[in-house]
C-alpha cells in the first residue's frame, strides 16, 4: 500500500475532506486501479481496510480504449476478483464543493448500484482520493492507486 493511502486510513472524515477539497481533478485513470475502502474516524479503519478488499471490493479497472474523459470502468468485486458492476466515468462539479472532478456513474449502467455516484480527485501522481455518495448522503471514502503495469499516468508500488 502507498504510505499516502496509509496515511488516508490515519484520518478523520473532516481531514479527509480537506485533502479531497484542496486536490484537482487530474487525469483520468487508465487500466487497473487497487482500491482501499476508508471508514474514516475510527482505530479500526486499517482492518476494515484489508477485510474490504479481501472479502469485498479490490479495486476499479478503467477502460484504456475509451476516451480519457468520457469513459466506463468496471469494478473488481468478491474476494475472485470478479470484474462486475459497470459506471461511466466523465468530468464534473463536485456534490461536495462544486470544483472540477472525475465522476463515477452507475445511475445509467448498473440496476444494483444504480443510486451510488464516487468522485475522485488526484491527491499525486497516480494516487486518488474518492467520495461514495448514496443518493446525497456522503457514506465512504475511498483510494485508488495504480497497480503495476495500469496506470500510465502514475507510479505503481
């Protein structure tokens, strides 16, 4: 794990916040992103973390073929590393703080998720910082980092 996705795990839902509110949009990510799901807040977010991505949720592949800022991505699910759950992906105003962002769809493409929307923002090079939305409600954050051989706008670990 990057130490700054480490550090992400160190802190509380309002730092978080900050770091997302005072980063761009970036470039749009390529290839296959790992992910680590953040409960922000508490002493447990580093387990949570690994219990998520080992039961749950991996990461997001980005579709190197499609144009860089009107895309589709497909997550990685279950502990197979299934790759199910479409979105489009398109830069946007944040529901956050109404700033430029690269936004995650599944209103169109996904019956089961189709109330969930992420925004990420680029915090470095190759490195993400992502809010969940159900409906408005902010739920979770999240982070992407390239993975070896993904992402060619980033440094993989």
């Amino acid at each position: 794990m990057n130490a700054t996705v480490s550090n992400f795990l160190d802190m509380t839902r309002d730092q978080l916040d900050e770091t997302y509110k005072q980063a761009t949009a970036g470039k749009v990510p390529t290839g296959e992103m790992r992910g680590t799901a953040i409960v922000a807040g508490t002493h447990l977010a580093k387990l949570y973390a690994r219990l998520a991505r080992l039961l749950a949720w991996q990461g997001k592949v980005f579709d190197i073929f499609a144009p860089p800022d009107n895309g589709v991505l497909i997550n990685k699910i279950s502990p197979l590393s299934l790759t199910f759950i479409v979105a489009k992906v398109y830069r946007g105003a944040s529901w956050m703080d109404g700033k430029e962002t690269i936004i995650i769809d599944y209103s169109k493409t996904s019956f089961f998720a189709r109330k969930i929307r992420d925004e990420i923002r680029e915090v470095e090079p190759g490195i993400y910082l992502g809010k969940v939305w159900w409906g408005n409600k902010h739920i979770l954050d999240f982070a992407l980092e390239a993975v070896t051989g993904g992402n060619s706008n980033a440094t993989a670990d």
